[in-house]
C-alpha cells in the first residue's frame, strides 16, 4: 500500500478545492443564464395573456396527486429509502 506525506495529502486537497472551485463557478453561470431566458420566456407568456401563476399552480397539484398515487415498491429508490 502506497503511504502519501502529510504535504502530498495536503496539495491534493488543495488541488481539487480550486478544480471543484472553478466548476462551481461554472455551475454558477450556467445557472444565471438558464434563469434569465426562463424569466425571458415567463415575461413573454405574459405578455400574450397567459396566466402563468395558474398554469404552475395547476401544475403543482397534478404532480402531488401523481405522487399520492404511486404507491411506494421496492424497485425505486424512494421505496428502499422510506
């Protein structure tokens, strides 16, 4: 078994704190441009009368009763986890 010096150990965390870092930023911007055309899109919508907060609120209770519905079975991950 390979043993690696306290230092080793140390640049190695150091190493993936700063790649994990810089794709985290990425994450970041990625994130913001996808919410600026959602709002885009929402704001368009709107603009043409459609009542979005309906829309999602109807949206909302179909998915909840979609989940009451199903019943929980061995070959999810919910039903092993509850």
């Amino acid at each position: 078994m390979v043993e690696f010096s306290t230092q080793e150990r140390i640049s190695f965390h150091r190493g993936a704190i700063q790649v994990l870092g810089g794709e985290q930023a990425e994450l970041i911007k990625m994130l913001s441009t996808v919410q600026q055309i959602l709002q885009a899109h929402i704001k368009a919508l709107k603009d043409l009368g459609v009542d979005i907060e309906a829309e999602m609120k109807s949206a909302a209770e179909e998915y909840q009763k979609q989940q009451k519905s199903q019943a929980p079975t061995g070959d999810n991950l919910t039903g092993r986890l509850a």
